[in-house]
C-alpha cells in the first residue's frame, strides 16, 4: 500500500513529470532535423523521440545527455513526427512534448496524492 502522507521519490520528482516547457524543431531542406528545448528544473537529462506519422508508438529515440538540443542525423523532418522528453535523476521519464508552432503540446499530469486524500 502506497503511504500518501510519506513524500517518495515519484512525488519529489513530479516537476520532471509536467513535460518540457518549450521543443522548436529545425530541418527544412536537410536530411537532418534539430530539436531544441528549454530546460526544465530538476531534469538531469533530455530524449528525442520521432515516429512514423501512422505509428502507434514512439519507435525511435535518441539520448541528449544533459544538452538542451539534438541533431538527428540522416533522420528527414518530412518523414517522421518529433518530440522530446525530459528525465530526472531517478530515472523518471515526462510525456512526450510536441514541437507545434511556438508551444510544446504537452500534457500535465495529476499524481495520486493530488487525486486523492491521505489515508486516516
């Protein structure tokens, strides 16, 4: 059973959990795309993420370290769908952020505790 009262690791790093702020995308006449993102604190780390636009799944990723861009080579804007992702230093992963004209589309997310009430 999940202690609501205790703060856990989950719970500490649920600002890496809100998403990106901000994914700009780059590759007009290029075989290479780039993705940029602002930073997001706490995030010990970022992944580039592209699909298949009829893909149901993320199919391919690409670690950045702890950089706040990516060039993915040899990999067309035109073919695939991008986004990016953020990863706090205990391994917790976002969502997905969608470049989309100047804003990521991202979503937030409700932890347990913020749903439900603390256990008496």
């Amino acid at each position: 059973m999940v202690d609501f009262a205790a703060p856990t690791t989950l719970l500490a790093s649920r600002s890496i959990l809100a998403g990106l702020l901000h994914v700009a995308i780059a590759g007009a006449v290029t075989y290479d795309t780039d993705l940029s993102w602002t930073a997001v604190p706490g995030a010990a780390a970022y992944r580039a993420w592209w699909r298949d636009s009829l893909d149901p799944v993320w199919s391919h990723s690409k670690s950045a370290g702890d950089a706040l861009s990516i060039k993915l080579a040899n990999v067309n804007i035109d073919d695939w769908l991008f986004g990016a992702t953020s990863i706090s230093a205990d391994g917790y992963e976002s969502p997905v952020a969608f470049p989309f004209a100047d804003q990521a589309v991202g979503v937030t997310l409700t932890t347990m505790q913020a749903a439900m009430p603390a256990p008496k």
